[in-house]
C-alpha cells in the first residue's frame, strides 16, 4: 500500500514572452505532468504563473498544460475538506487531483481573484490558502495544508494565527511559498518565518519560491525547498543544478523523495570574466569554449563581464551576441567594480546574513553614512535622528547640515 505525490513548483508560465524561450515554462510543465500521470495526488506549491494578469495567449497554453492530469485517473478521495469546493473541483477530484497554492507572482487584491483561483473555477485544481484537504486511499490517509503567499513582513504572523495542526492517524505535509531564513530567495526580500517558526509535528513541509532546490530535516519534520521548474534570473546559480519535480511515495512506516530532472530543458551556462580591461576577443574565446559541446536545445549564455572602467567592446554588445545567434542565446551584462559598489554589497550581505527588519536596515544606512560623513556620535545620536526623520523630516535636515544645533529632546 503506497500514496504517490507528485511536486512541482514555480512554473512561471508566460515567462520568457516573445523570446526564443518562450515556450519553455510550458514545455517543462507538460512534461512533469505527463510523468506524473501514475500520481495519485499532484501539489504545485506557487508561481504557476509569471504574472499576475497573464496574457491571453499564456492562459490558451496554461489551459493545455492543466488538461494533463485530467486525463489520468487516481484510487484517491477526498474525505474532508475545511473550505467550501466549488461545484468545478469535481473535474480534478475525479481524475488526479491538483491542489495548488498561489504565489507572490499571483497575488492580486482581495477584491479580485487571482490565476490560480480561476484554474479552481475551471476545475482544474483546487486553491488552498490557509485550508486543509483530507485524502484517503487504501486505508491510508494524508492531510495537505497550504498557505498562500502573503507579504513577508506579515508571512509569520499570519501562519500563527492559522496556526495548521496536524491530522492525527494521517501523513501531514505543509505547503507555503515563503521565503524561510536561512533559505532567502533575495537579500531584500527579507523573510518574518524562520526555519524554527515552522509548525511543529508535520512529516513534510514543502516550500515553494525559493528557486535553488534543498532538503532539509527539523527535528522528525522534512523540509523540502522544491526550486523552480524554469530559470527567470539567469544568475550563477542557476547554472549549478537541474531543474525538475519530485515524486514522493508514501508507505506505511516511511517515505521517499525522488527528484527527476527535466530530459527536455534548455541547457542555462554563466560565465564571468573578471579584469581590469576586457577586450571583445576575451568575450568570445569565454563564449566559444562554451559552445564546444553538444546540446539538444540552443543553450542560454549568460557572460557577465567585472571591470573597472568603462570598454570600447560596450558599444558592440549586440553585435557580439548576434555573431552566436545561430548557436546560442547569448545574454552579455557588465558590473563596474568600485569602492561604492563594493560596500553596498558589504551592506546587502550583512542584511542577508542577519535578516534585518526594515527599521535596522534604515538606522544602518543612516549610522554608515553619519560615519562617512564624520559626524561626532557622542553629540548626535543616530537613533534620536531615525526618530525625528518619521516625524518630521525638515527638522532632521536641519540637524543633520547643522542648522540646528540640537536633538529634539533637548529644544
């Protein structure tokens, strides 16, 4: 006796629009879900889509892609549900049923409902956002909780008030789409859940929109950061592992996590090329060494050029990257290395690394820049300052060009 779960995230349909790519997000998803045909449940933990309002020509291939799982069939029911269905989820509960959250690139205000809320009134998948589901099959029961993704900054605060427990006598998986520090999608998207706010007693949490995949172990609990299906920010990450989805098989005493990569993805390569001067010949000697193996689709190269001046080779970006067209897809940036540039990701990393709220963000800004600035901390008092800056902003202009010679507490 076994369930079988199929998983995937951050499809970003629509991504790429008018590209050589563009087609790819739809690719990839059909494929997943063509092979998760033998699942008895399908999760999808956010971003189906790359926009909140996608095109109508997004929505004709998205609509393909979702009448995949319809066509299969699974032994699995639904015996318990804490939200009202709508007369449509009878379509994906009677084939295999695709639950599905909506993320940060879905979201849209109260008064509207989102894309992966309109997939639900076309019976294509069932929206949860802080809901339960109860399964049964074979005796054996899995209970799947979701929440949407909501703004970080009040992320933790609304899981608390949810507060999911787990189903006694049942397999319990969390599905979020949060970024959950340590695992930080950017450095200024600053995460409120840590890894040791997740519930407590869950035998599986997947998580969404953190596009480099992971797994982890809370205690008896494991944390499977699922990675995107697609790559969107064409950064040196992104280049180190492969995209894919995941099937987990659930028996009575355990179970496996199996991550299949994509047979059909577009190969992404980074490159970089650190130095002073940087001539169009090292451009394209880094880019045809990287085009001296095989690939089944024209690859993405991403070359990302670090100096320190300004080049001559600038001017004829777009010349470099058409002499490759017919190879690849060539993408070239540049990064000006300087002292200003390299304190600010001084300052990015010590925001990553401590998670800072935005108020300590604001008062190290101010508390580096008084220091470049040479002011004496012993007369001015940089908090006091962030305090008459929220209240009235003429005044700490005045204090800090020293027209005015004290604090406001002191006047």
């Amino acid at each position: 006796m076994s369930i079988k779960i199929g998983v995937i995230s951050d499809l970003h349909l629509g991504f790429g629009y008018n590209t050589e790519y563009e087609n790819d997000s739809f690719e990839l998803a059909r494929e997943a879900f063509e092979n998760m045909l033998d699942c008895d449940l399908i999760l999808v933990a956010g971003d189906i889509f790359d926009s909140r309002s996608p095109r109508t020509a997004t929505w004709g291939k998205a609509l393909q892609v979702f009448s995949v799982p319809l066509k299969g069939k699974s032994k699995i029911k639904l015996i318990d549900a804490d939200k009202e269905l709508l007369d449509s989820s009878s379509k994906t509960l009677s084939s295999i049923p695709v639950i599905a959250l909506h993320g940060n690139h879905e979201r849209r205000t109260r008064s509207e409902i989102n894309p992966v809320q309109a997939l639900e009134r076309g019976g294509f998948l069932i929206h949860l956002h802080q809901n339960r589901l109860v399964f049964e099959k074979d005796d054996m029961k899995v209970a799947i909780f979701g929440m949407s993704n909501v703004p970080e900054a009040y992320a933790l605060q609304m899981l608390q008030n949810w507060n999911p427990k787990p189903l006694e006598n049942a397999f319990n998986i969390l599905m979020l789409h949060q970024n959950v520090h340590p695992y930080v999608y950017s450095p200024l998207d600053i995460p409120s859940i840590r890894i040791g706010d997740l519930p407590k007693g869950f035998d599986l949490i997947i998580n969404g929109h953190v596009h480099k995949k992971a797994i982890d172990k809370i205690g008896n609990t494991t944390l499977l950061i699922t990675g995107s299906s697609i790559v969107t920010q064409f950064e040196k990450n992104e280049s180190e592992e492969e995209k894919g989805y995941y099937k987990i098989t659930i028996n009575e005493n355990n179970f496996d996590i199996q991550f299949i990569p994509f047979k059909n993805q577009r190969k992404f390569i980074y490159l970089e090329i650190r130095k002073d001067v940087v001539s169009e010949d090292d451009i394209k000697e880094k880019i045809s060494k990287a085009l001296s193996q095989q690939f089944s689709k024209k690859p993405i190269i991403k070359v990302k050029v670090i100096t320190k001046a300004n080049q001559t080779w600038e001017a004829n970006i777009k010349k470099i990257e058409n002499q490759f067209k017919e190879k690849a897809i060539v993408k070239i940036s540049k990064e000006i290395i300087s002292e200003e540039y390299r304190k600010s990701i001084e300052l990015l990393r010590e925001i990553r690394d401590k998670s800072l709220s935005i108020e300590e963000i604001s008062a190290n800004i101010l508390r580096k820049n008084l220091e470049a600035m040479g002011f004496d901390f012993n007369l001015i008092d940089y908090e006091e300052i962030m305090r008459i800056l929220e209240e009235d902003v003429d005044k700490a202009l005045n204090i800090l060009t020293n027209k005015q010679k004290t604090l406001g507490r002191f006047v």
